[in-house]
C-alpha cells in the first residue's frame, strides 16, 4: 500500500509538470489546464502525507521515517500550497502580461 501511495504521489506530480508546461502553448493561456496543474499537485502533496502519516515510524522506508514529527509530515501539502501560491503570483504578474503584450503586438 505504502508504495502505491508513493508512485500515486508521483504521478500526480509528474502530471502537474505536464500540464503546466502545457498549460502556455500556440494556443495561448488555456486556464482549466492551468487550474489541473495546480490541483495535481495539490493531490501529490496530500497523498504523499497520507503515506507520510500512515507509514513514518513502522520502519518501512527509511526516508518515510525522517518524517517523525507532525510538521514534517505535513510539509508536503504546506510545500505543494506554497509552490501553487508563487507559481500563481509569478504567472498572474510576469507571464499574463507577457503573453498579453505579444499578443498586442502581433495584432499591429
């Protein structure tokens, strides 16, 4: 079960950099992509304290043992949360505007 939980985590993850490098294309912004890439990475780090919360301390895998505290375990949704926000903040302020610009000036 622990190693399902795992490769779930990391193909939600691998799913999120899809679709976010996807997410900006020759057919511009496209934002239910975009909400999609967030939310996988939202599930990947749930899922991952999920197997972090069930499974530090049974002596399975060393590196699921490092997590012994209920802040480490919980790291990966704050780490997920964290990365969503900038990814956001940066896309919403740097990459719109960029993207609108260009579009501007191909229109002239």
């Amino acid at each position: 079960m622990m190693i399902l939980l795992l490769l779930a985590s990391l193909g939600f993850f691998i799913a999120h950099i899809l679709l976010i490098f996807t997410s900006f294309g020759k057919k511009g912004y496209q934002p239910q992509k975009y909400f999609w890439s967030h939310s996988t990475l939202w599930l990947a780090g749930i899922i991952l304290s999920i197997a972090l919360w069930k499974y530090s301390g049974k002596q399975e895998a060393v590196a699921i043992n490092a997590f012994d505290t209920p802040f480490k375990k919980t790291l990966p949704v704050i780490v997920a949360f964290t990365l969503s926000l900038i990814a956001h903040l940066v896309v919403k302020f740097l990459v719109l505007p960029t993207l609108t610009q260009n579009q501007e000036r191909r229109q002239l």
